[in-house]
C-alpha cells in the first residue's frame, strides 16, 4: 500500500496536467472562416486575422477581444478586398496587418484606432498576387516587414518612424538565394534586436540588428519533412522544429545546435515561449499540444485538441486557434512542474555579475518590468567608459549579457545600467551601478 500511495500521486498530478488547459473563445467570425494568424498583446488583448476556405470571395477582416475574451469585435477594411495574410499588435490601438490580391503587390495597413480606420503604408514591395510573409515591430518605432523572393532576394522593409516611412534593406546586405529558395515555415522568431525566419534550403536566416543586415546558418538538419518552426527565449536560447519530432536547442543564437530527446504524445507543428517563465516553451499541432517547463528536457502533455497558431505574451497571456472554423482557444491553466515559478518583475534589478572576480569573461544580468530604451557600460575607477555593452530598446523581461575584455588591468571596475527615460515616453527611469572585479 506505501508503494501504490507514490503511484497514485503521480497519477493524480499528471491528471491535472492533462486537463484541458484551454478555454474555447466564440470568435464571432462569419461562417466558414479560419483563422490565419494570432498577435497576443496580454491577457485580455488578442488580435486574429481570418480567412474563408472553401469559398470564392474571401472574406478581409479580423477579430479582435479587449476583454479577456468575453467578447470579440469583428470588422474589415472597407473599399479594400483581397486576404488578411499577417497581423501584429502594439496595443489595443495600434496594429499592422498585410494584405495579398491578385494583380496586386503586397500592401500594409495600420490603424491606431483599434481597427475603425486603417491607413496603407508606402512600401515598394513588388510581387504581385503576395503579401508580406511576416511584419514585426521590435518596439513602438523600429519594424520589419519581411516578403516573398524576387530575384536572386529576399525583399525585406525596414522602418524606424512608426511605418510612416519603409526602406527596403539593400541587397548587399541579404544572402544571396538558392535557385528555388523560398520563405518556409509558418512563423519566425524574434527577441530583443534579432530575428529568424527559415527558407526550404534548410537555411536559418538571422539578422541582430532589427533587420538591416542578415546572415545564413545552415540548419542542423534537412527541413525535408516540411512544417518546421523556430523560436527563442532571448538571443541566445531557441529550440528549432527540424523535422517530424525532432526538435533542436541552441544557447548561442543559432549557431549551433544540439539534438532533444523529444518525448511528447504530438508532433509538434507550432511552438511559442512563454515570457516570463524560466524556459517554457509550447507546442501544439492538429493532435493537440503540450509544453516543456525546462528548455526541451521534459514534456507535458496538455490537450488532444487540435491547433494550428499559437501565441504566448507572458504566463497568463497565450491564445491558440482551433482547427474548427471560427474557434480560438484561450490558456486558463497553469504551468506545472515549473521549478522558478513566474513572478511578474515590478522593478527594475541590476544583478551581481557571475563570475566575480572573473578572467576574462563575465555575465551580466538584469530584469525590466516595462519595456524602453536600455544602456549597459562599464567603466574604470576613474569614471572612464571601458564599454557599451548594450544601447536598444529592450522588451520587457530577464535579459544578459556576456561581457569579455583581455586588455583589462587586474582591479575593480563598475557596469551602470540606465533604463528608461520619462521624457521620451520609454518607461520609468532606473539607474543603477555594480562593482566587478578582474583578475588575471
């Protein structure tokens, strides 16, 4: 009986993991609509777009909650026709969406009005019968809009005002395509200044600089079984759907990889992280979905619903499509078996770097409850600048940051983080100071 109390218990705990975890939304979408695309702001904001399949006259419009939920808005574009083809939110104002035609080139709209009137951006993107693949905005300014092949490229818009302006990046500074390369996948990745997206040739596409300049990593195994993902936690840590069930984990940015284990009852399709958790990412696909609380080293299944998008913002803030017309599911649960339980960071925290003393290299750590514009430095005893090790707007959240100097002299130095600036908009102001040592 003592043997069997163990047996039972464990029994129970995974029970409640597998208990539906998501509560069904009424999208309020007209009949024979589906959902294409999710842009989870919080809790109680979700955008979606949505398109009509089968049908002949696809239906542009999107559906949007303030609420948590409880009600959806659905609305349109008025005098424009042609798909909802990608959608990203700020706020509950402000979002982006792209819109295929046929006969037409990829346009963007935005409104700041939560969605009464939309305004068409001027981007000179010029396949026709397409539409931007993806837009992200890595903060209120600073966005990228990411389009189909043209060419021997890529066409890629970047824009620093808002959307007011696009620049299309410079082929210089694209890789050159395969001669049947295409964007590949259903969704990119992208924290802080870096973002991903894959192509068919196997290829990671990476830019650490909001867009402007790109690299290619060969992916660590063929995509041949289509359908892969990518996501990351930061800038260093990700996890790649390669292939059928198999899944990869990188700790520096996507240049290189090591297998997972994978053990899950569903063949992951989609995957999110959850900021704000220690390393839990979810996954979900047509047969259900679950989640690893530890970075790909365990897996818990959740539901055997089926989802084919799914967008997390924090914990409490997640929202998946469902593969029945009309039907978005909202996360209600928690996240079990998680060792560093979520807290929501209300202040801003400088950590003691790790190691200290250290030679030659260090990691500095800090938390932000808001997002804004973030400097971390460190100087000598003098008060002299030794490095900028970070100058961005950062997202709210845990980042680090590795800081290596051979040329240092044995002694104390100091690292400064400013965060944040009320005249400017960009979040409270924080100022904080450490001191480190450097031995040699």
């Amino acid at each position: 009986m003592q043997k069997l109390i163990p047996i039972l218990i464990i029994s129970f705990l995974i029970h409640i993991a597998i208990i539906a975890q998501w509560q069904q939304q009424v999208t309020n979408l007209p009949n024979l609509h589906n959902i294409n695309c999710i842009s989870t702001v919080n809790e109680n904001l979700c955008w979606v777009t949505a398109y009509k399949y089968p049908g002949t006259s696809p239906w542009l419009g999107y559906s949007r909650t303030t609420n948590g939920g409880n009600s959806w808005v659905c609305d349109t574009i008025q005098s424009v026709t042609g798909i909802f083809n990608f959608i990203f939110a700020l706020d509950d104002n402000t979002a982006f969406v792209s819109v295929k035609n046929q006969g037409v080139a990829g346009r963007i709209y935005k409104t700041t009005d939560g969605g009464n009137s939309w305004q068409q951006q001027t981007v000179g993107f010029t396949v026709l019968n397409d539409a931007p693949k993806y837009i992200h905005f890595f903060d209120a300014t600073n966005g990228i809009a990411i389009g189909s092949r043209q060419g021997n490229y890529f066409e890629i818009f970047i824009t620093t005002n808002s959307g007011d302006n696009w620049t299309k990046v410079p082929e210089a500074n694209l890789p050159v395509l395969f001669s049947n390369e295409t964007l590949f996948g259903d969704d990119y990745a992208a924290r802080g200044s870096n973002i991903w997206f894959l192509t068919s040739e196997s290829r990671i596409f990476r830019s650490t600089n909001k867009g402007l300049n790109w690299e290619f990593i060969n992916s660590p195994e063929s995509f041949s079984g289509s359908d892969p993902n990518i996501e990351f936690k930061d800038e260093m840590i990700g996890i790649l759907i390669a292939n059928y069930n198999s899944l990869w984990k990188t700790s520096d940015g996507g240049l290189n990889w090591s297998s997972i284990l994978y053990s899950g009852h569903i063949t992951p399709r989609y995957i999110s992280y959850v900021p704000g958790s220690y390393s839990t990412f979810v996954f979900a696909s047509q047969r259900g979905s679950n989640y690893t609380p530890d970075g790909g080293n365990s897996f818990i299944p959740v539901d055997s619903i089926g989802h084919f998008h799914i967008d997390f913002a924090s914990p409490s803030a997640g929202w998946a499509d469902g593969t029945v017309s009309g039907i978005i599911y909202k996360w209600a649960g928690t996240f079990v078996f998680v060792e560093d339980n979520y807290t929501p960071i209300i202040d801003f925290q400088l950590e003691q770097n790790y190691p200290n003393p250290f030679n030659p290299s260090t990691v500095i750590s800090w938390q932000s409850p808001v997002g804004s514009y973030q400097t971390l430095k460190v100087f000598d005893v003098l008060g002299n600048e030794i490095a900028t090790l970070v100058d961005e707007y950062k997202p709210a959240g845990m980042h680090n940051v590795q800081f290596t100097f051979n040329n240092l002299v044995s002694g104390v130095y100091f690292y400064q983080l400013k965060a944040g600036d009320p005249s400017t908009g960009l979040g409270q102001s924080f100022v904080e100071i450490k001191k480190m040592i450097f031995l040699k």
